[in-house]
C-alpha cells in the first residue's frame, strides 16, 4: 500500500525541514514541500506527522538474539526482538554470529539466519564473528562475505569461550584487509581478567559488584590498543564495540592519529547507567553486569561528547537478554557465572532522546546521525538505510518529543523479565514505525508482520 507522511519535521543526520514523504511500494519516490493527498491512490496509507519529527529508520548495529553464552541461551527471538525493536524506532539490525570455538563459520552463519528467516519483522544483517582462524575456514569466510556480510567480530574476551589467539586474530584481519571488510571487536584481554576474577574470588568477593573491578578501564585501553597495532600491521580497519571509557576512548583516537582506520561505539548502557547499579543490594546488581562493565559516572561525559564531536561513530545496544529469575541468578554464588548484558532494544532511541537530546548534550542531528546514518555508512547500507531520501528504504520513524511516560518492564516487548531503566523518566517516543513503506509499529504496539523482515545484503566498504 503507497504511504504518505504529512506535515513532519524531517531530521536526518545533516538536515531539518518540513516536507511531505510518499513511498509508492518499498523505497521513498517523493519528497515535497506538500503532496497533495486527493490525487494519491484511495488506498495510500496517510500518517499525520504534524508537531513530530520524521527520522530515518534507526538501525542498532549491536544486538544479540540468538545468543549461546555462559552456559545459557539470550531469551529474545526474532519475533520479540523484532517488535522491541520496531516499538522503540528501530528498523534494522546487526546481529552479532557468535559460534563455539568447535563450530564450522557456514553452518554458524546458516544456523543464525535460520532463525531469522519468517520471524523477523526488522531487516537485519550480521557480524561474522571470527572464534578460530585455520585454514579450513578461509573459504568459509570468503563464501560468508561472497553472500553480503561485510563485517567480521572478535572477541578478546572471555577465555575459553569467544576469545582469539593473537596468531588467528592476525590471519583474521590479513583476511579481512584483502577482502574490504571492517573488524568489529570487543576489546579487553581474557587472560588479565581470568587472573583477576579467580583472585577476587579466592578473596570470597564473589558478588555482582566484583565484577567491574575484574575488568578496570585500563584493561579495555589494552584491547583496543592491542587491536590497533594489529590494525596498523595489517592495514585492516577495525571498529570498537561497547567501548565504555576515557581511556579506551583515548587509545582509538590515539591510534586514529597514527593513521589507523578505527571507528568507535558507543552503547546506550554505558551513557546512561554507573557502576553503582551492579553494585546494588540484594544482588540486584546483576542486573546490571555486562562486559565491559558500567563505569564510574565521570565516564559518561566522555562518551557524550565524543558523541557530540562526532569521533565516537555510533549509539547501539549490544542487546543481550537474560532473564533476573532465572539467568542472572545463576551467579548467586559466584558473578563470573552471572551471564553477561544488558537488554536496551527498545528503549535506546527513547534513552538518547531524554538524557541526550533533551539534556542539551548532543543535536537532534547527531541523535540521528550515531543511532543511524553512520551505521549504515560504516557497515555499507548507506543510502539504502540511514538517511531520508529519494530512492532510500521508506523506513521512517515519526517521533513525538512531547510524550512524557516512565520507562517501564510492563511496556516491554522483550522476553525479558525486568527493565534496566525501571521508573525512570521518558521523554519522547516513536508514534509510527516504517519499514520498507508499511507502518510496523505504532504508539508502542506492534501493527506489523512477523517474517517481513529482509536480510540486507551488505558491499564491502572497506577495501
Ligand atoms: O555483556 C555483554 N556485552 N554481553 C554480550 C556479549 C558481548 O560481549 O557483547
Ligand atoms: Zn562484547
Ligand atoms: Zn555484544
């Protein structure tokens, strides 16, 4: 069905206007001062946009949804990561393929987007992530990027489990560089934080609150500085996930200027939530245990303004759903066995509106420019999705910066069983979410259709 938006303020990451936008099917064809609306066909969908914004559909280039991890599974699946997404704004989504070190690259892949395919209702794309590099799996990967992945992730974290030796991350990003596909990387070191938490553990501080001091700032600095030297080896260019403090902030600007290509993420967590929330009573506190950890709040102007400044790239999620009751108290005994993240899906557009925009922190350009235009750019969707013109995907979002609620587990899409922003103020929310022409949400209600989502065949842009 044709759709027409009237009468919005459109924002995208480098302008703010008023126009009409008309999608006949699945792309934008018009956008006009005024569309005049009894020559349109009977049958066009019309969204009244005045008083609101009209935002380029939002794309959260780090989420988890179908997560094996910790000895447990991520609760979300495309169906209620989809609707938590759509509800909060967001139209695409990066999912990150994280394989068992034992698992072949092809089957991984196939099993994620298995469980994608009829049940998402956002469009989504993956990070490839590298969990062993011989040379059995070159092919796989060259195969993985031929089928439009242009993005591969490492992790140097979580011994055992996800992290990479330093002989398969260098054969990785050599790869990487020969075939144009950026680096995603979760930058800590596993060995450092291993030692560190069976030390603290030795000493019986067991809780959710040891678990940012078994990963201080310092050791993410490592990562990214570790990935960056790797980075200028190789000439592979790389992109820091979760990056949650001044001194990793520090390093990748540092290694920016000795002429590596990084970009940096921010995620919406580490703006808005401090150390002492893992810190709370009654093991509340697990609640709030991610890696990296949530910092000490003086951490938080950092991000905003390398946000503000435009060097730090991007606002994800790094959505990682488990559930209080029964997940996050498998650590009751131990937080090494808490399983680790933060569900943020639907409430990060919201979030960056009211602590972001609203508290005079960053433009309504930059909102849009950090939660969607540099992600398509970066991970090559751009202009298909990330901006808000002629011949782009009619995924929109029409925003009322008026509405004023408090951020709610009831309201929650998600499967999972609490919200990390419980009773806090909300300033802002989507009142109409398209994709691809067809509104999916609207007030905070899922109208769509599960297995509408597309998966978006990404160009390497890196070479
Ligand atoms: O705590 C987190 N971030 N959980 C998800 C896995 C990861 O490291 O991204
Ligand atoms: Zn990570
Ligand atoms: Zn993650």
């Amino acid at each position: 069905m044709p759709l027409l938006i009237k009468n919005g303020r459109i924002i995208t990451a480098t302008d703010d206007y008023r126009a009409d936008i008309y999608a006949a099917e699945d792309t934008i064809t018009r956008i006009e001062r005024s569309i005049d609306e009894s020559k349109l066909s009977k049958k066009t969908e019309i969204v009244d946009a005045r008083g609101k914004y009209v935002f380029p559909g939002f794309i959260d280039p780090h989420v988890h949804i179908y997560l094996p991890f910790m000895g447990t599974f991520a609760v979300d699946d495309y169906e209620s990561a989809s609707k938590a997404a759509l509800v909060g704004g967001t139209t695409t989504l990066i999912e990150m393929i994280c394989p068992g070190p034992k698992d072949e690259p092809w089957d991984a892949y196939q099993l994620w987007k298995s469980q994608a395919k009829k049940k998402a209702a956002v469009d989504y794309s993956f990070h490839m992530s590298v969990v062993r590099f011989d040379p059995k799996v070159r092919e796989q990967f060259r195969r993985i990027v031929n089928d439009g992945i242009a993005s591969f992730k490492v992790f140097l974290a979580y011994k055992g489990a996800l992290d990479l030796s330093d002989e398969h991350l260098f054969a990785a990003m050599t790869l990487a560089k020969e075939l144009g596909v950026i680096v995603t990387a979760h930058c800590e070191n596993a060995e450092a934080i291993d030692a560190m938490q069976r030390s603290l553990l030795g000493a019986n501080r067991a809780g959710p609150e040891w678990h940012g001091p078994s990963r201080p700032p310092v050791v993410e600095a490592s990562g990214v500085h570790h990935l960056c030297s790797f980075a200028a080896l190789t000439g592979a260019h790389v992109y820091t996930v979760h990056t949650s403090c001044d001194d990793a902030v520090r390093e990748a600007m540092n290694a920016r200027y000795r002429g590596v290509d990084v970009w940096i993420e921010a995620v919406a967590p580490h703006l808005v939530l401090d150390e002492t929330y893992a810190a709370q009573a009654d093991f509340e506190g697990a609640k709030y245990v991610m890696s990296p950890p949530l910092r000490d709040k003086r951490h938080q102007d950092v991000l905003w303004n390398g946000l503000r400044a435009r060097s730090i790239s991007t606002i994800a999620t790094d959505h990682a759903p488990f559930t209080f009751e029964k997940q996050k108290k498998m650590g009751l005994d131990a937080f090494t066995k808490i399983p680790n993240g933060i569900p943020t899906i639907q409430e990060r557009v919201d979030l960056v509106h009211t602590y972001g925009v609203t508290k005079g922190r960053l433009s309504l350009n930059a909102m849009v420019d950090a939660c969607s235009t540099q992600a398509a750019r970066i991970f090559g969707m751009y202009p298909r999705k990330g901006t808000i013109k002629v011949g782009s995907d009619a995924d929109l979002v029409v925003y009322d910066p008026k509405f004023h609620s408090t951020f709610k587990a009831a309201d929650s899409q998600s499967k999972v069983d609490y919200c990390a922003y419980e009773g806090w103020e909300r300033i802002g929310r989507p009142t109409a979410v398209t994709v691809r022409g067809e509104v999916q949400a609207r007030n905070g209600k899922f109208v769509g259709t599960i297995g509408r989502g597309q998966f978006i065949k990404r160009e390497a842009t890196h070479g």
